[in-house]
C-alpha cells in the first residue's frame, strides 16, 4: 500500500521540477519515510476541545431555538369574575 502523502510530494515535486530544478525531485525523495509516528495527525487535547465545542454549540442551538418556538398563550376565560357579576346584579 502506498502512502498517499509520499504519492502527492512526488506528484507536486515532478510539476513543480521546471520553475525549482531537479534539486527539489530529489530533496522529496530523500526525506525520511515512514518516521511519522500516529501522533502526529491525532491530537488528543485538540480532539477534546473540538468536542467540547461542537457539544457548546449544539446547546446554544437548541436553546436558541427552543427560546424563540412560540407558546400557546395561556387560557383565559371570556366570563367575568363572580364578584363582579354579582356586584353589577344588585346595582
């Protein structure tokens, strides 16, 4: 299997041989291969802050949208109160 990051600085270095001269075919040929340890791509602290971030968005979303979903207003009742009613029958 061939590396895909060793396949594309061969591709760039030969496009790139007329404006750089043939030095530069050989600089990525030499570059040390297979040196790269996992680490290098994975970060775990920036992982975590990427989570954290996604999961703070995600809250602030739903808490956006879930403030401005519109309500129901609460039931009111079209009668008067009783004390009023019996207050305007004896007048």
């Amino acid at each position: 299997m061939t590396d895909p990051i060793s396949t594309g600085a061969r591709s760039a270095a030969q496009r790139l041989t007329a404006q750089h001269g043939t030095g530069l075919a050989t600089a990525v040929e030499q570059a040390p291969q297979g040196q790269r340890s996992p680490t290098t791509y994975l970060d775990p602290t920036a992982l975590g802050s990427l989570i954290v971030s996604a999961a703070t968005l995600a809250w602030t979303i739903y808490n956006n949208l879930h403030a401005k979903t519109d309500r129901p207003p609460p039931p009111t009742s079209s009668r008067a109160p009783s004390a009023t009613r019996s207050a305007k029958a004896t007048t």
